[in-house]
C-alpha cells in the first residue's frame, strides 16, 4: 500500500517556541501510534524549522519537514528571499503555489514553475497546489494537491464525490495516479475522504495547529 502524506500547513502560525511546544506535545501523545503507513511532514514558518530539525532529531520523531515556500532564485542578492539551498538544510519538501500565495503575493504560473525547478535543484521535494483540475502543474512536480479557495479555512470541506471527480480529471490530463486534498479537512471528516480514488494524503492548515486534534486525525 502507498504511504499517505498527511501534511501540517502551519501557515503564519507559531514561533519557534510555540512549535516546540507542539512537537513536545506531539511525541509524548503519539508514542503508541503506528506510522507504517503514513508520512507526517510538518510546515512551520521559516524561523522555527532550525529549531524542529534538532528537536526532532534529538527525539526521534516520526516527521519530517517542510517549508511553505521556496524563492523562485538561487541563493544571491536577493533581499529578504529564503532559497532553496537554505531550506534544504532542514527540511525535505516544499509546498508551492498556495492559493494564498498567489492571492496575497500575486504568485504567477510562471512563479510557480521557476520556484518548482529551483527546488528540484536542491532535491527538495515539491507540493504544488492547483484550485481546480485546471490548475498549472509543472511537469517536475512531486506532488499534486488539490485545494479549492470555497474550502480553504472555511469549514465546508469539498465533497467526496468532487474530488473523486477532480482527481479523475487530473489524472487524465497528468497520468498521474495519487493526489492530496486539502481544504478544512479535520479529525471529524478525514474518514470520509479516505476510499476516494487516487487518494494520496492531505493538506491540513487549521487542524493541524493542535497536536491533539492533528493525532486524532491521523489515527483514523
Ligand atoms: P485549512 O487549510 O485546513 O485550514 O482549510 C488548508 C490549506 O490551506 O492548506
């Protein structure tokens, strides 16, 4: 069976003491917990992924990190930008082209393919988000994440029966086989998610912020 990633978006969330108060929370509370089949990839903000990458190393933690975005240029003169050779240091993926980020920073399809190849670079591995079955997805992608804006932090999830439809489209116009969902998924709807198929995880913001609540979701 292919292991699901089931990814924490902490979004501009937590200081790196706060993060270590989660993952402090996270190992106490997951240790008889079985993660055979699971990926767990935890997003802090940029300032804390120093501070978990030692945590987790020194706990032996189940998870492995991620960043939530990527400069689109290699390390440089670029003031202000985190570059892919930076999050490397720490962190195995990156998620890509969130609808925040293309609302709020005016990220472009082109951004989205220049930040995917700089990423693939430095061997990171890379989540691309599209809102729809339209969405741009540059051929080296890793992974593919659907994410419509209605569902995103709003607690009306997309049906089951949708997203099947979507990832039936995806795969088609992608030949790919796996995809993740994300948009208010919880520890109370994650179930009915999981027989779609071509299910292959799931991006969660707002559920994943406490460790209880993201435990729960992934025991189910
Ligand atoms: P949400 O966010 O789970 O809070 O809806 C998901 C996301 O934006 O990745």
């Amino acid at each position: 069976m292919e292991k699901k990633l089931y990814i924490a978006n902490w979004k501009s969330h937590k200081t790196a003491s706060q993060a270590l108060e989660w993952l402090e929370s996270f190992g106490k509370n997951s240790q008889k917990m079985d993660f055979k089949n699971k990926i767990v990839v935890v997003c802090p903000a940029f300032t804390a992924l120093s501070a978990c990458f030692s945590y987790i190393k020194a706990h032996n933690l189940p998870i492995l990190l991620g960043a939530q975005n990527v400069s689109k240029f290699s390390e440089g003169a670029y003031t202000g930008e985190v570059a892919a050779r930076h999050i490397r240091e720490f962190a195995e993926f990156v998620i890509i082209g969130h609808s925040e980020r293309r609302t709020n920073f005016l990220e472009t399809d082109k951004d989205v393919e220049e930040k995917v190849a700089r990423a693939k670079q430095e061997r990171l591995r890379t989540i691309v988000c599209v809102q729809d079955e339209k969405g741009f997805i540059p051929k080296d992608s890793d992974y593919v994440a659907y994410e419509p804006v209605a569902a995103i932090g709003t607690g009306n999830p997309d049906n089951p029966d949708n997203i099947q439809r979507v990832f039936h489209v995806l795969r088609s116009t992608t030949g790919r086989t796996s995809f993740i969902y994300g948009g208010s998924v919880d520890d109370e709807n994650i179930t009915s998610f999981l027989n779609v198929p071509h299910f292959g995880g799931f991006l969660v913001g707002g559920a994943s912020l406490d460790p209880v609540t993201f435990l729960n979701l992934l025991s189910q």
